[in-house]
C-alpha cells in the first residue's frame, strides 16, 4: 500500500468516527423527555411546564425549574380533548408519541457528511496546488510539456556561436531522420547526450533546436519536477515519462538541470541513507537501461554542474557523449550578435564585431541581455535607432553596475578616486601583456565602486605567462601607489583589488609552480572547475612549514608588484597630476584623451 493510499484509508476512518461523534452531539442536543398525555396534564395542573409549542399533532415546551442533568424539554402526542377526557373517566392509562421530524433526521447525517466532504475538497486542492495544478490521482503523473513538431520553432539557425556543440548533436538529428543509414552498418545512437557548460550558453537551445531539426516530439521537464513531498512520487513521474516517450516515439526526452535530480547519491548524507531523490534517481537508472535507442527514443539533458552527478548515470550505455556548450569565441559572439540584433533597428556605424570583441567571457544570455539594453537605451534617449555609443553604456552597465550620480562625494573623496583610478590607467599604459584602456571613470557605479578604470582585451587569450600575470598584480596594485605617492595616506577604497592580487600571486605559487623554492608542484587545487562552481574536497595538502613559506612568497610577490607600481605613478607624477584635473572636471576620459602607452622595459621573471 503506498504512502496516498495510507493517508486515503486514514481520513475516510477519521471522517466516520468525526461523523459518528457530531451525530450523537445533534442528538443531544436535541434530547426530549417524552412524557405521557395524561401526565402532561398532571405538569399542566401543577404547574410545572412553560412555554407550550401546540400543534395538531403534538405539544412540546419546557420544564419549570428541572433538576439538574434532568431533560430541559418535554414532547408528548397532542390527544383531542373530549376522547381524553372519556379516557380519564374510564380510568385508562395512555400515551402520546412524537412524530419525528424527517428533515431534522436528515439534516442530522447529511450536514455532517457534506461537511467532510468539504474540508476534504479544500484539502485536496490545497495539496494539488502544491504539487502544480495535480489532483491526487494524477500526483504520479509526469508533468513533463509535450511540444509536437510544429511547437518547438527552433532550429539550428537560431542557435550560434556553439559550432562544435551543433556539429555534435547532429548525429541524432541524422538518426532520427534517417535511422536505416545508421543501421545498414550496425552502428547505434548513444541512449543519452549531456549537454554541459556554464549558464546561459544555450544548452537548452540547442535541445529545442534538435528536435526542431529532427521533426519529431520533444518532451521536455525540469530535474525538480519529479521531487515532491509524497514519497514515491518522483520514481511513478519517471515511469510516466518513460511510458509518455513509447507513446510519442520518435521522440526526444530533455530533462533540464539534470543535478537536481541525478545528484551522487550518499552525498551530504548519513552513510547508508535513502531518500526520494535516490528512489527516483534509481528508477531513472533502470528506464535507461530498459530502452533502447533504436526505438526512436533520445535522450537529451542539461546540467552546468556535472562534477555533482552519480557516476552511475555517466557510465557507457546511460548518458554515453557528453557535449561542452562553452562561452563562444569572438566569431561565435559576432553571431550571436547577429541573431539577437536582427530585429532590432541599428545605425549604421554599428560594427557588431567591434562589440564582439570587447565582450570576452559574455555568454549567449549575456549577449542578448546586452542588445536588449542597448535597445532600452536608445528609446529612453528618443533616438530613431541603436548607435555604437549605447552598446557601450549598456556594457558598461552590465559589467560596472547602474551609474549612482546620487551618490554624492566630497571633494577630497573625489580627488583620491580621481588619483587612483588614473593610477590603474598609466601603469596599465605602461606595461606589456596588459588589457588597454579603454574609459576611465570617477562617477559611482554599483554597490560600492566609487570609480573603475574599464579595460577591453584586443583578443581573446588563454595562456599568461609568469611576466604577464605579475604586470597584471601591478596594474591592480597601481591605484593604492597612486594614494600613497599623492597623499601619502591609503584609503578603503583598494580593496577588491588587493583580494584579487592575492589571489594571483597565490595562484602564481600554489597552482602554477612558478616559485623556484617550491618546486614543479601543485599545492592546492582550483577554487573553482572550467564551470565557474566551487570545487569540493580541495584541503590543504601541505605542511605548516610549507604554508608558512608559502605567506612569505605571497607578501614578497604583492610587494614586489606593488614598488614596481609606485616607481612608475611617480615617475609620471606631473602626467598624472595633470589628467586628473581634467577627470575631475569631466568625470570621463575616453581612450583617446589618454596619453599613449609608453611600455616599460620587458624584465625577466624571477
């Protein structure tokens, strides 16, 4: 018996004893003493009854005065007068009875019942909205959406800038198309693709897009929709699916956030404990094993987290290929671009792979978010279409956070700022293997920045040499020199800076091996995998004389970039001098009213 029909079978027993105790209550209350005729009149002549009810068929009224716990009530048969009166004459002893009423009878056990009833409905709609809109019969039913061919309205030209990941979910496309091709040599499908990579690079995109290419059914849930309260809910939805998919084949299964169900079992548990995402997970297990491929079957996830996924879902024969869906490239941005600016009305000095390429890292979801900006941008500016200059502003804001011109500085708080933001700019100018400036910035942006120095790479990079990454700690540690060589005094105001340059220069010792006096050795792991999430289990490998070693290579490393950078703001200290007047005038100085790089010296690296 499973856990809703328990809880059925409990509530009908407690509404039929609820019914029974309501019942006797009415009961009571409505007890009489039923008193005979002759009697009455006895009451009648001495007085003790009051408040007479006379019908034709019956007297009721109340007792004067009744001891207590006797009846308050009293009901006797109404006899006529004169036969009464004969009776009385001959000395009979009779009776009267009350007829009893069939509408207090009724409404005695039908309120109670429809009562039940009542609180039954509102309890059960009450779980139903929980559980999405389902009734208690359909709790086990998967709520997956169906969209038949014509539903999906995506194909592979609305998905760019993920070439590699198209090319590899073709091949379903090409076996669902034409699955005797595939046949003729014996080849099979893998039952399962996992689509990975950070969010908002069009993974779930790309699924629609398959099945869009593939004409055929593409049923698609969330990994949350099959967990709920009810215990075995999770597995009776998986089974459903499964049943849905034979039903609709050939057909695509996409199961989004896919960790939200398939997380490893045992983990974050007590060794040995079961619970309803393991349940459902197992029974996910034993459907993929249960199908085959070559029923027209696919199965298609997404997940941006598959370091937390049971090893048994990633095995050969479940979820055998697994596609990185990563950040695209400049070229893949430029398409991106171009898909999301398509009905969107640009000028004509929009150079979409300008924008391209001062947009590293930016996701497909990043992309779109930044023409939509744009395009707000423009509108709230009344102009008749999108220029170059509000693609900039709308990066702006997205990286550098919503302009707060309420925030109001005092003037020497707007001098500091001034000074080290133009601090970061030279020494930036100054060195090589650094991002060129392109604005610098003293009006307030965000939550805290009171300033930012904006840099935009030329191109997309993925190695740094040792030199590069100590220029970059420089460049971070630029605008704290800038303090100290102007106002001899440091502010609060380098503090993300000097979080990120501590993390590079222990980046530098502990996972690049660029320390001569510690070796070829990786000290600890990444804070984070290529997904952006924390890495679990990365502990300390490494003993107190090693960390102890390792503090003092990371105080020499942060002040050896930091004199560097006080060397060069004080060596352009007039050139500084004179720009930050300017800044303070303007609040914005754009790439070209800085001075052009002067590079200094490449120096090795230590």
């Amino acid at each position: 018996m499973d856990r809703t029909t328990t809880i059925n079978v409990i509530y009908a027993i407690l509404a039929v004893l609820g019914l029974l105790a309501v019942q006797g209550y009415i009961e009571r209350a409505q007890q009489v003493e039923r008193v005979e005729y002759s009697t009455f009149r006895e009451y009648l002549e001495e007085g003790r009854v009051d408040d007479l009810r006379v019908t034709e068929s019956e007297i009721t009224g109340e007792f004067v005065d009744p001891d207590e716990g006797d009846p308050t009530r009293f009901v006797t048969a109404r006899v006529d007068p004169d036969f009464a009166r004969q009776l009385e004459e001959q000395g009979v002893e009779f009776t009267g009875g009350s007829d009893e009423s069939v509408i207090g009878t009724i409404a005695s056990w039908v309120l109670p019942v429809l009562l039940f009833f009542a609180l039954w409905f509102f309890v059960v709609t009450r779980l139903a909205n929980r559980m999405g809109g389902a009734g208690m019969m359909q709790i086990g039913k998967s709520k997956a959406k169906i969209y038949v061919e014509q539903d999906t309205g995506t194909t592979f030209a609305d998905v760019a800038g993920v070439d590699e990941a198209k090319t590899e979910v073709q091949e379903v496309v090409d076996f669902l198309s034409e699955p005797q091709r595939f046949a003729r040599l014996g080849a099979k499908l893998p039952r399962g693709v996992l689509l990975v990579g950070p969010p908002g690079t069009g993974k779930t995109l790309l699924a629609k897009a398959v099945a869009g290419e593939a004409k055929v059914t593409f049923i698609s849930i969330s990994g949350s929709e099959f967990i709920e309260m009810v215990v075995g809910v999770g597995a009776a939805r998986v089974r459903d699916l499964f049943k849905q998919a034979k039903e609709h084949a050939p057909c695509i299964i996409f199961i989004d956030e896919l960790d939200a169900l398939a997380r490893a079992r045992g983990s974050g548990q007590m060794q040995g404990g079961h619970d309803e995402r393991e349940q459902t997970l197992n029974q996910l297990l034993g459907e993929m094993d249960g199908f085959d491929s070559g029923q027209g079957i696919i199965l298609l996830a997404a997940t941006n987290r598959p370091e937390t996924l049971d090893p048994a879902i990633l095995r050969p024969g479940r979820f055998d290929r697994q596609v990185l869906v990563d950040r695209p490239d400049k070229k893949g941005r430029l398409h991106i671009l171009q898909v999301h600016t398509e009905p969107i009305k640009l000028d004509p000095e929009v150079d979409l792979e300008q924008v391209a390429t001062i947009t590293p890292g930016f996701t497909g979801a990043d992309l779109a978010n930044l023409a939509n900006e744009a395009a707000l941008l423009a509108t709230r500016r009344g102009r008749d279409a999108v220029t170059m200059e509000d693609f900039n502003n709308a990066i702006e804001r997205i990286v550098a956070g919503l302009e707060k011109r309420n925030r109001v500085l005092n003037e020497k708080e707007r001098r500091v700022v001034a000074h080290h933001e133009l601090g970061h700019a030279i020494v930036a100018n100054s060195l090589t293997g650094v991002d060129p400036v392109h604005k610098v910035s003293i009006i307030p942006r965000g939550i805290g920045a009171l300033g930012y120095t904006m840099q935009r790479p030329t191109e997309d990079r993925f190695l740094m040499s040792e030199q590069e990454l100590k220029n970059k700690m420089c460049v971070l540690l630029a605008g704290r020199a800038a303090e100290v060589v102007f106002f001899d005094e440091i502010s609060t105001g380098a503090s993300d800076d000097l979080q990120k340059v501590t993390d590079i220069a222990r980046s530098i010792i502990t996972r690049y091996g660029m320390y001569d006096k510690l070796g070829q050795a990786a000290l600890e792991s990444e804070s984070g995998n290529f997904l952006g999430t924390p890495a679990e289990g990365g502990g300390r490998r490494y003993s107190e004389d090693t960390a102890r070693e390792i503090d003092v290579a990371v105080r020499a490393l942060i002040d050896e970039a930091f004199d560097r950078a006080k060397a060069i703001v004080a060596d352009r200290k007039d050139e500084i001098e004179e720009l930050a007047q300017k800044l303070l005038d303007q609040e914005v100085l754009e790439a070209d009213e800085l001075p052009k790089p002067k590079r200094e010296p490449e120096r090795d690296a230590a």
